[in-house]
C-alpha cells in the first residue's frame, strides 16, 4: 500500500506518562517510573476502509484513540490526517480536523453532559461547526439522528440520566454522526449495547459507509464483532501492535502466540461449544519500564532465549500481514 | 437442589418523571439459589440494572418507588429492613459491581483510598492492612504491578481496569452474594476469561451466588446455570441455560440469538429484530413486543401474555405458547 490512499497513517505514536512515585517508594529513593501507554506503533487506514483494534485491557487502544483525535498529545511519532501532518496544524486547522474526526467513548456515561437535553448534546456539535442554521433545521436534523441510531423521537427532550447505558451509548453515536465525519475512531461502541440493537447499530455503521465512504477505527473486545466488522485488524499487546492483516486471514490462521490465545479464549454463545481456554500463563506484563526483550515473555507458550533478549519487530510476512515474533 | 438465597416476587418498579409514569420493572419473579449462577439478559432499558439496584435498596426515591412485590434475602423481604440493616447487608453480603465504572467511582480518591475504605470500615482493618490486601485484590483481578498503580486515580486507568477495581472493591469483604451488572463488557477475552475463573473460584470456595447481567451471551453461556431473560420491564423467559439457547420459546428471545455476530460465519449484514425499542412512558397495550414480533395475533395486540411454566423449570410469557 502506498502512503498516497491512506486517510490515516500513525507513525512511531508513542505517549508515556510519568507515573506519581508512591511514599514508599520515594523513601526507597527510587526514581520516576515511566508508563508506556503507547510504545512506537504503526497503522494505517485506507479510505473508506475499516481497521479493528483489539487487545488486552490497557495494552494503549483507548490511548491511542486519544492520540489520534488529539485529545492528548503525543510523546513522540506523528499522525497524518490524508497526507497532512496533524500535529502542525494551524488551531483553526485543528478546529476543522476536530469535525473530520469524530470519537465516540467507551464510556457513555461520563461522555454526556447532564445537565444538557438530547437535543442540545445532539444539535451543539452542529453549532460548533456551522452546520445548521435554523433552530427548524436543528431539530429536523436531531429526530434524524435519533432514527438512525433507533431510538424514539420522544426522547428527545430528556436528559441522559433517564436513559440506560445502551440508549445512552446510541446517543453518543448520535452525536459522532452529527457533523458528518469522515473518519469515526469508536472506542467500544457497541459493547454496552444488547446484541438486537448491536447487530443493528453494526449495520448502520456498515450503511454509513457504504453511504458516505466513512472510514472507521473499531476498537472492540468482543472478537465476532471485530472479525465482522473489520476490514483489517490490528492486534496490541501492552503498547505494540503484534499482528495485523486481513480479518479473514488473521482470524483463519493467526500467527503471534497473542492472538492465538485471544482467539482460544472467545467464549462462543452455545452452551455446548468448547469453553473459553486460558492458555497465557502467569501474571499480566507490565507497561511501567517493561523488560527488553518481546512482552509476552514469561507467558508465551513458544518463547524462545533470545525472546527475553531482544524486541521483535513488526515486520511483514506476505499477504499484507505483519507481526512481531521470533518464533513464527 | 441447594436452597433458594434470594426470591423476587411480583417487584415493580416505577419512575414518576415529569413527562409521566415509567414502569422499568413489572411483575418479575425469579429466584436463585445457592452458589447458582443466574444470568440476567435482554433489550437495553428492559430494566436489569433497575431490578439490580432494587435488590440493592439503591433506587433513587423520589423519582422512583418499589411499587409492588417482595425481595426476600435469605428468607428476609429487604424491602422491611432499616437503614442499618441495609447498610449491615450492602457490601458485606450482598455486594454489586456497577455497570458504569465513572458513576461509583470517586475521581478524587486514588484506586487504594477506594478498596480499602470498605475493608477498614467493613472489616477494620488498619491503613496499613488494607493497603497489603488493596494489592493482593488488585492482583487478583489481574492489575499489573499493583503496588506502584496504588496511588493511581481512576482517570489513569483504562476502561477495563477501572471495572476490575469495581469488582476488587466488591470482592474485598466476600460477600456471600454478588450482582455483577456488565462486569466484564469493557475487558479483553484473556482477562475476561481470568476473571470469571476467579468468580467461579469464589462460588466453589464460599458457596457465593451470583446474579450476572451482560449482553454477552457467550459468557452467559458457559457461566450461568439459568437465565432470565428481559424486554420491556416484563421477564418473558426464564428457564437453564439449555433451555434458553437450546429451546428458545420467547420470539423475542429467539431474535435475541440470531442477532449474534459468529466468529465462523461471514454475512455482510447482521439479522437484528426488527424495529426499536418502544417507547416506555408510552408503552403498547398487550403483549410489548407485538409491534416487532412476526408473529404477532390480536390477541397479543389486547392482552398481556401470562407468564407460565411451559416445561419443567422453563418458563415463557407469549400467547403462541397458550394455543394448546
Ligand atoms: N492519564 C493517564 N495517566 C497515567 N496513565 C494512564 C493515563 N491514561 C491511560 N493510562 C495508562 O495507559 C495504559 C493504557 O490505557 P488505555 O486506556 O489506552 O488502555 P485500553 O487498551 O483502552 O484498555 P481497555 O481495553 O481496558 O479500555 C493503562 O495502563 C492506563 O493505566
Ligand atoms: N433514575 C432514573 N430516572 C428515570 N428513569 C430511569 C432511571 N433509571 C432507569 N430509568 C429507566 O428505567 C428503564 C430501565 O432501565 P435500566 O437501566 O434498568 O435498563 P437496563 O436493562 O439495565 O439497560 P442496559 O442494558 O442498557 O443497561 C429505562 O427505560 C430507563 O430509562
Ligand atoms: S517473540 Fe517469543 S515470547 Fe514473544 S510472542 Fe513470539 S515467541 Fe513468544
Ligand atoms: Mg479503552
Ligand atoms: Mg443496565
């Protein structure tokens, strides 16, 4: 892939954030701990296109969501927005780059104002950004939104405290597809929605696309979501990518030890199915001041000497797959 | 069969809100046993986490009110009990991971001021104490270096540490029953998979029962002994775990199953129910699902479907299943 169709590409993305030394340890004269959230990692999306992100919790998905939509700034590396370096984006630049890039939160409830309507968490993004004029056309455009994401027009003029968490995730989504985005970084979308209004919530995110050309960054655990949704997956374990490539050829026949034992640990929704299997041992790695050497050493079922030695980088395997192992 | 811990009888639940009345809770009844495993399922705003909090004796009056129905726990209607004997009950028995992490979770307190305020005032352990056990919970839940990430605020921690720190905080006085509201919608299958080991763990080693709410039916499927299932304030299924998947009699359950992504199978489209969720201030006369149901007679758009047993333990409210 050339960088010429990418509308997203990440390179070298890294944050670390100084951990606050505990009593006990500024006693012991240790020094400042650094946690690698986001450790040099490498993406990029295609027009249109849509990658899935998964990995362990706090392995840097979210943070890296954050990074992208320049919430948070990065430590070090750079994100370009269609061939543009965003992090030298002029603040009105920035301003227009906000509504071309829209987040919605893993947490529903803490990303909605409380004390605001529907209507006006809804019709406010549109003010933000010029694009309704009337107060008509805000509300046409509101009960719109409410339809698309399958929620009843009377809710409109209620607070989100009176909704429940998957009705209030809806609205989150509502609003991401307020100012016509291009690119939709949805971090757990659909996670705390019931797998009816799931599946359908999908399918409008499959029709949005198809619709107009959107681009999306999946981030999801649940891995039938992810391998129906994506067109690519990136696989993360603490800060790094491991694996990506293809949905279909990564879920047919994944390659890191990391995202076998995903894939082995999926609980499948038939009772009579294999249970999930836990096949990392030990404790989970640790992204303050990690070891040298690959992070899932002293849980990997194939690691070898040199895995505790030296990182292995992600390099490409054919197919458009890369991954990041000694051991393949 | 192990005796039952906790009985809902008939619990209705109501909110009066300025634009009406809202029933988030009508009629349920079910049961659970000890160490059993009863997974709680069904449409977002069917009113789980409402029938969750109601067990709790955490529905905020007004705008809401038990209207109607019993809750006894160990053979005690909750619904009776004082102030002090709730607060006695909550945490200490009875303990509840909150499906929204940010809403019970103090921003201002670090992650070991949180645990451990329980453990000193539940269990009166010393600051020092606490702080031992703070680490051995955290680690348990699967935190990485849990002693440097003590003084940690919630907002340092991503999604699905925080909920480990909701379920640490539950965990922490063993409590003898555990409602789990989406405890593990926000972690990774390998920690997911960790977690409901350790759950497990506990229901071996202390007889713990659990009440376990999630839309994922994939952990439903390999945690839950029963299920009940949810849509519109009414439970219109409950029976085993095999019962439901196997033999699913509810059409609403029946569209809850086929709404599932498979890992194997590869549709470029998903088959939701059809329709939205009906509107609960307003709600249809009859049967709740009718206006999405395909099956739907005139009988279901005039009565309210009983809910009756219809094999041994396996119980459904539909009027298909009263023609004969
Ligand atoms: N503001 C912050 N200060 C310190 N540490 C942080 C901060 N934000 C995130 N972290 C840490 O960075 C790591 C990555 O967090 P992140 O939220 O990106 O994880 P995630 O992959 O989204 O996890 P999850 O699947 O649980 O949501 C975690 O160890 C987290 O504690
Ligand atoms: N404090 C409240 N004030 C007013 N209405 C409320 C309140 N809490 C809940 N409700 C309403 O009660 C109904 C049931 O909500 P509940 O939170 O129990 O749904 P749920 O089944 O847990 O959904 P989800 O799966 O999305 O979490 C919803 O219609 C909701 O809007
Ligand atoms: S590099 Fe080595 S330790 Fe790391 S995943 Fe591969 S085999 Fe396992
Ligand atoms: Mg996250
Ligand atoms: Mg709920």
């Amino acid at each position: 892939m050339t960088t010429g169709d990418a509308l997203l590409e990440v390179n070298g993305l890294t944050k670390h954030f100084p951990l606050h030394a505990d009593i006990y340890s500024k006693l012991a004269g240790e020094k400042a701990q650094v946690l690698k959230a986001v450790d040099g990692i490498d993406f990029r999306i295609r027009k249109g296109e849509t990658l899935g992100l998964v990995g362990e919790s706090g392995c840097g998905k979210s943070t890296t969501a954050r990074l992208v939509t320049r919430l948070i700034e990065p430590t070090a590396g750079k994100v370009s927005l269609k061939g543009e370096d965003m992090l030298s984006y002029s603040p009105s630049r920035m301003k227009a780059a906000r509504k071309e890039v829209q987040l919605v939160f893993q947490d529903p409830y803490s990303s909605l104002n409380p004390r605001k309507t529907i209507m006006q968490i809804l019709s406010r993004p549109m003010e933000l950004h010029g694009l309704a004029a009337s107060w008509a056309e805000k509300r046409e455009r509101v009960l719109e939104l409410l339809e698309r994401v399958g929620l009843g027009l009377e809710h409109v003029d209620r607070y989100p405290h009176e909704f429940s968490g998957g009705q209030r995730q809806r609205i989150a989504i509502a609003r991401a597809l307020s100012v016509d985005p291009e690119l939709v970084i949805g971090d757990e979308p659909v996670s705390a929605l019931d797998v009816s209004i799931q599946a359908q919530i999908l399918n409008l995110f499959r029709d949005l696309q198809e619709e107009f050309g959107l681009t999306y960054l999946f981030i999801a655990h649940d891995l039938s979501v992810i391998r129906h949704i994506s067109d690519r997956v990136a696989v993360m374990y603490v800060g790094k990518i491991v694996e990506a490539g293809p949905a279909a050829a990564l879920f047919a026949s994944p390659l890191h030890p990391y995202t076998k034992a995903l894939l082995a640990a999926v609980p499948e929704a038939d009772p009579g199915k294999a249970p999930p299997k836990l096949t990392l041992k030990g404790e989970v790695s640790t992204p303050i001041d990690p070891p040298p050497g690959c992070r899932l050493c002293g849980r990997c079922p194939r690691e070898l000497p040199v895995c505790a030695q030296v990182e292995p980088p992600l390099v490409e395997v054919g197919d458009d797959r890369q991954v990041a192992c000694h051991n393949l | 069969m192990a005796e039952p811990v906790l009985e809902l009888d008939d619990l209705t639940v109501r909110f009066r809100l300025k634009r009406g009345e809202l029933t988030a809770v009508n009629g349920v009844s079910f049961c659970v046993r000890r160490g059993e495993t009863f997974g709680l399922v069904g449409e977002s705003g069917s009113g789980k986490s409402v029938t969750a909090r109601s067990i709790m004796r955490l529905i905020p009056e007004p705008p809401g009110e038990i209207s109607r129905g019993r809750i006894a726990f160990e053979g005690r209607n909750v619904l009776d009990m004082s102030d002090a004997e709730m607060r006695a009950l909550r945490g200490r028995r009875i303990a509840m991971v909150f499906q929204e992490p940010m809403s019970a979770l103090n921003p201002v307190f670090t992650v070991c001021d949180q645990i451990s305020d329980a453990l000193r005032t539940n269990l009166g352990l010393s600051k020092q104490e606490a702080r031992e056990r703070v680490v051995e919970l955290l680690s348990l839940v699967g935190i990485p270096s849990p002693r440097r990430r003590l003084d940690s605020y919630v907002h340092e921690f991503s999604g699905g540490m925080r909920q480990r720190v909701m379920l640490a905080m539950a965990l922490s006085c063993n409590p003898s029953f555990l409602i789990a509201d989406e405890p593990t919608t926000a972690l990774d299958v390998t920690i997911q998979a960790t977690i409901l080991e350790l759950i497990t763990s506990m229901i071996d080693r202390f007889g713990m029962s659990l009440i376990f709410i999630t839309h994922n039916l994939g952990v439903v499927a390999h945690t839950c002994d029963s299920i009940g299932v949810m849509y519109a304030s009414h439970l219109v299924e409950l029976g085993g775990k095999r019962d439901i998947f196997e033999r699913p009699q509810h059409p609403y359950t029946v569209g809850l199953l086929n709404s599932i992504p498979r890992l194997d199978a590869q549709a470029r489209y998903l088959t939701p129910i059809r329709g939205s969720v009906c509107n609960m201030l307003d709600p249809p006369v009859g049967c709740k699902f009718h206006p999405r149901c395909a099956h739907a007679m005139d009988i279901c758009r005039r009565e309210v479907p009983q809910f009756r047993e219809i094999a041994p333990g396996h119980h459904a409210a539909c009027h298909l299943l009263d023609r004969g």
